[in-house]
C-alpha cells in the first residue's frame, strides 16, 4: 500500500526542512544544538498544526543514532510509558520518547513519566499545540526546553508543494500551486493533502482550479488551533451569545467541536463568558456553565458535545449584564493607581493586647447587632472613601 504524499514527502534531515529557520537556520540554538549533538534537556516543541514538530523529533533522532519511540497521549498511558522505559533499559541505548500531543496526558500520567525523564534512562520529545505552561506540569516543564514553532508561510508551503510536484511528477501551474498553499491555513500536511487527493482526481491531467476547491472542501475545515481563524471563530461565538443569539451560539460552538477543538478550551471561555457578559444578572448562568465543565470532563467528545450546546444555548438566552467586568476593571485601575492602601484600622482583627493599643478593631460595628443585619460603617480605605464599583 502507498503511504500518502505527506508521508512520502517527510524531511530526512535539516537540508530539507522548510520553515522554521528562526530555530533551524544557520547560527540559530536548536540547529546548533542537533550538529554538537547537544540535547542536554528533553524538548517541547510548540506550535501549530503542520509545522513541522513531528518531523524535527525524528530529524534530530536520527542524527544523533537514538532509539525512537512514538506515541500519542490521545490513547497511550501508564503501561505504554512503561514499555518504553523497559526497551530503553534492555537495549542500553540512547531513547528519545517522542509524545505528541502531549498536554493530552493528564498530571497523574506527567507525574509518572518525570522520573524516568530525570534519571536519563529517556529523553521526552513532547509536540504540543497549546501553550505548555498551561498544559504541563512545571516539574516537566523546568526540565525540558521549550521551542516555539511558527505556523508556515505560503513561501514556505509553495516550496514543500514544489519539492512534492518535482518529485512525484505532478502538472499544475503555479497560480494553482498558489491557491493550494491559501487554502492549506498554514499547515503542510493539509497542503499536500490537497495536492495529492487533486492529482487522484485529475487523471494524470494537468490539475484545474475545480479540482483544488473541491479537494480542499473534502481534505478538512478551515480551523487552527492557535492561529487566526481560532480567534475568529471564538469571538463570533462571544458576541453572538452576547447578542442574545442562541442559533448563532450553536452553530459556532459546533465549528469548534467539528475542528476538534479541546472541549476544555469552549468550556473555559462559556464560563469566563457566564460572568463577564451575565453576572448576577442570571446567577443560574455560571452555576450551568460549571456544570457542563463537570460533563465535558467526565464524558469527553464525542458524548459531552449536547452539553457545550446546551450551555451556549442557555448563555445566550439569559438576561445580560457586563456590571461584574466593570467593576473588576474598575477595582484594578485604582488598585494600580493607589498601591497598597491600609486597611482601616477598625476593621482589622486585634487578637493580641499590643493590636488593641493600637487601636485595631476599635470603634467597628457587628452588623447583626443591628436590623437586618445592615450597618453603615466605611469599608474602604480613606483614599477611596464613598467608591462605587457595582452598580447592579
């Protein structure tokens, strides 16, 4: 069986790597780093879709003669660690661990891969398309160097499509060749992906035009998870729930869900979204969204999908206000603008006799010694006396 394009097409070393030249041209730290032979630390690349992460973990393994193992922390776990580690073990020799995806493995399963990546007997190579301080645990993280991996530009992808055609003889004109690196967001796999499924459809013929889109229509949606179009998306969905737009929230939570966005990311901005955008206004609304959170997590895709549309639909439907975002906006101006302000003195506690000669506590009122509890009494520092922040 023939392996696909992108697969046939996969750079056997640096010379015929595309993009990246920010860490991989001449002079620049991971290129000098794989020539000595210096990996001294486990890596992290991160970056986008197609740039070139898995391809650079099995350059450098190559070079510098390791054992190479794959796997992803989508399905792999505990026991694959395992056997890794034991076949690092039995043949003595240099392994590299690469883990793609690897904010996919939850803390119990960092935990358990740091000890091995501590004592050598592996090296992590970890490919990741979030941001790793938010995704690794910082005992992982401290011991592995992170490299960042910029989304490739239509430059670089012309030239992987060219290095392609050349190789495998394929006819298409170069304002073709043009549209396929547009249509490809940035992304190599996807790129040759077009490039091949056209050339299936086109009989050996020249490739047409037709023949891209509709490859392109077919290879995948138009969604990056760290690039422009992530952004886009999230923000429709952000003012469509904030405009009270419920088939609008469905259908962009459903752009995110089909591109295969992590579940955690949409529930995180639809609770962030509960309290800037709802507040007090509807309660309920941030109680629903930390409840889909619980579902998102016990579930996962595909089954927690009804639950993000649920939440988005019932954000949406609830009654607005922005009075929480402001007032926290406003809290934090004047913190940043008056420093540390004391506290006044009758609302500090006083359980030592040297506080009370200070006048700590003096003078303050327990409010259920009055009427329904309610006492008229300054909490705010002099500075800020008569201060309103919540206007709701």
């Amino acid at each position: 069986m023939n392996p696909p394009l992108a697969y046939r097409m996969r750079p056997q070393n640096l010379n015929e790597f595309v993009g990246q030249e920010h860490l991989v041209g001449k002079d620049k730290p991971l290129k000098i780093a794989i020539e000595q032979n210096n990996l001294s630390s486990s890596i992290i690349f991160w970056g986008p879709p197609g740039s070139g992460k898995t391809t650079l973990a099995k350059i450098i393994s190559k070079h510098i003669q390791a054992q190479f193992i794959s796997m992803s922390a989508v399905n792999a776990g505990k026991a694959d660690i395992q056997k890794a580690v034991n076949k690092a073990k039995l043949f003595n020799k240099k392994t590299i661990l690469f883990l793609d995806e690897i904010h996919r493995f939850n803390k119990a399963q960092q935990d358990f891969l740091l000890p091995y990546v501590e004592s050598g007997i592996i090296t992590l190579i970890g490919a990741t398309t979030e941001n790793p301080s938010f995704e690794v645990i910082s005992a992982l993280l401290s011991r592995s160097r992170v490299f960042v991996l910029n989304r490739l530009t239509e430059q670089n992808l012309i030239q992987i499509l060219n290095n392609a055609i050349k190789k495998e003889s394929i006819q298409i004109s170069n304002e073709n060749i043009q549209l396929i690196s547009q249509l490809a967001n940035h992304d190599a796999r996807s790129a040759l992906n077009i490039l091949e499924l056209a050339n299936q459809l086109s009989n050996q013929q020249p490739i047409t035009k037709q023949l891209i889109l509709d490859s392109a229509q077919k290879s995948s949606l138009l969604y990056d998870k760290t690039g422009e179009e992530h952004y886009n998306i999230i923000s429709a969905l952000h003012k469509s729930m904030r405009d009270s737009d419920p088939d609008a929230a469905v259908y962009w939570t459903m752009r995110m869900i089909e591109a295969g966005e992590d579940p955690k990311y949409i529930i995180r901005r639809l609770i962030r979204f509960a309290s800037e955008d709802i507040g007090n206004a509807d309660p309920q609304a941030l109680q629903t969204a930390v409840a889909a959170k619980q579902a998102v997590e016990f579930l996962g895709y595909p089954e927690c999908d009804t639950a993000l549309i649920q939440t988005a639909i019932y954000l949406a439907r609830a009654k607005k206000s922005n009075a929480c975002y402001k007032a926290t906006i406003k809290a934090r101006q004047d913190i940043k603008a008056t420093g540390n302000l004391p506290v006044p003195l009758h609302l500090r506690n006083a359980p030592t006799q040297l506080m009370k000669d200070l006048d700590y506590g003096k003078g303050y009122k327990y409010a259920h010694n009055f009427p329904d509890a309610k006492v008229n009494q300054e909490h705010l520092p002099e500075e800020l006396k008569g201060k309103k922040y919540c206007k709701e």
